[in-house]
C-alpha cells in the first residue's frame, strides 16, 4: 500500500523537484499540499504548488495556504531569489488552473490528521517550520495521525548556514517554530544543509536527467539550470526529502538529540545536535551518493508526462 505523504512547502524550484519526484513513485500517494511563506508570501507560494501540481496532470489535489509570518518574527520578502521571477525558475510554466482549496492550512493538516488511522501519514515539511509548529500546539490530537516527519532544514556545522553564517534558510525564518517542532516529541529525521550540499546539479547530472525525454523531466532540467547560487549549481536539498523516503538505505544515520538556537543571539537558527549512541526519535541523515541521486531522480521522471 502506497505511503500516504503531506508537503508543507513553499515553492520554489527544489520544493518543485521533490514534489513532482514523489507525485512519479507509485510507492507514495500525495494527499496535499499546505503552504507556508519562505521562498515567496505564502499565497504566491500557493499559486507556484498548483502549476506544479498542473504540470504534473495531478490538478485536483488539495493546495491549502497556511502561515504568511514567523510565529515570533516578521517576514517581509521582495523576490524569489535563487529562483528566479516567479519562484519557478522562469521556465514557462502556466498560470495555476484554479484558486487554493482553503486558506487555513493549520486547521486541514489537524482535520486530516486527526481522522486519519494512528501513525498512518507522513509529513514532508521543506520549508519554515511555522504551520507544523502551529498544528501541535494547537492540535495535539494531530500527532496520533502522524507517521513521522521528514523535514528539510537546518545548518549544525561551524559557518555552515546559507542565511547567515550559522543558520540555514528554512529555520533561520522561524527558528522558535523549529525549535518547537524539534521538542515536540514528534518522530524526525533531518535533511540539513550538510546533508544536501554535495548533491549538486552539475552539467553531467542535469543530462542524466534531461535524458528520461519527458516534458517533466525537461522542466527539471531547465529549473536546475536555472537554479544558481553565487555562480554555482545549487544543491538538490528538498527532493532528498523524498529520496530518503523512496530509498532509505542510500542514506547514513545519526541519532541525536535536535535544538534551535532562538532569542537574541547572533547564532539564531543554528541547528544543536547531540549525537546518541542508543535510539531517539531524532534522526540526522547523511550525504548520499550524488550520481544514485540523479539516477532515481531520472528513472522515476519516466513516469510522469
């Protein structure tokens, strides 16, 4: 039976590789969407997760818009950055096809969960952390619908962030929605930036997936391409989200202990981790395979047009 998965993200063109990877594996079935700002304001975020969801011919599932702010910070975004014009790279994708199913994403994610058979849906958040955060503050009888979450975020090394010296993007957002999600109990396993950063789109690994001929697997292509931070091939960081969850043992594991650095401090959004020798419900992954990577990303855009 096919594992029942829920995005919480803010696209973006990495967060569009990792959805329409796992809307291409028959092993996963996407029940929604809910969005959160990060790349974008949360609504324009919406607009991008229904022409990804279009172009993969899978239009009617659920887009629910969620947090536009940080739950103790503010968020004032003018641009998408890295990626590009409209957050997709400028590759041409269509206008959405039709407007957001809700505007309340907290208030899906507690309903969906919440009537959903114990520890039955796995949660894939790859942007800030806030709507997550919200959902088990606010609905803690959610968590018995909760599988685990497989979250992307995080920089734990020394002068490792990409927001900041020490912070990555996603928690140095809302690092007091991370830290909440990080103590909240909840099953985590964690793709930081370490983890993703070798992962890169080189010109070989872009072909290799450029070759499965579909017209996804040519959107890909032409976002990677596009995708380009400081005159380098960005990291492929929310699709290994969906790697992990496709195949695990490609993967290292560390069980630990997971913090955020909040407050007034100049390392806001660093990511603690305590390594442990016995089990937790704290998993940091490691750097798979890069070329394994691109093959799975490859071989499953066949399946999609």
């Amino acid at each position: 039976m096919p594992l029942k998965l829920i995005f919480d993200t803010d696209p973006g063109i990495d967060d569009a590789i990792a959805i329409w990877l796992a809307l291409a594996a028959p092993e996963l079935d996407v029940r929604g969407l809910s969005v959160v700002f990060g790349n974008g304001h949360a609504l324009a975020c919406a607009e991008n997760a229904q022409r990804i969801l279009d172009a993969a011919g899978k239009s009617g599932i659920p887009v629910h818009v969620g947090a536009d702010q940080p739950l103790q910070r503010s968020y004032a975004r003018a641009g998408w950055g890295v990626h590009g014009a409209d957050g997709l790279g400028g590759i041409g994708l269509p206008q959405p096809s039709r407007q957001p199913d809700g505007t309340d994403a907290v208030a899906w994610l507690a309903k969906t969960l919440t009537e959903a058979a114990p520890g039955s849906i796995t949660l894939a958040p790859i942007g800030p952390l806030t709507n997550i955060a919200r959902l088990l503050q606010e609905h803690p009888a959610a968590r018995q619908g909760i599988r685990e979450m497989i979250v992307m975020g995080g920089a734990a090394a020394a002068n490792g962030g990409n927001a900041t010296p020490h912070a990555e993007y996603n928690f140095w957002l809302d690092p007091h929605a991370a830290d909440i999600v990080c103590l909240s109990g909840v099953p985590m396993t964690l793709v930081t930036i370490e983890t993703a950063r070798p992962v890169s789109a080189t010109p070989a690994r872009i072909q290799r997936i450029e070759a499965a001929g579909t017209r996804i697997a040519k959107a890909v292509a032409a976002l990677l391409r596009a995708y380009v931070h400081e005159s380098k091939a960005d990291a492929l960081f929310d699709p290994l989200v969906v790697a992990y969850l496709l195949q695990p043992d490609l993967f290292g594991k560390t069980h630990a202990h997971f913090r955020v650095v909040t407050g007034d401090n100049p390392e806001l959004g660093r990511l603690l981790v305590e390594p442990c020798a016995t089990q937790t419900d704290h998993i940091l992954l490691q750097t798979p395979d890069p070329d394994t990577i691109f093959e799975l990303l490859g071989q499953h855009f066949l399946n999609l047009p």
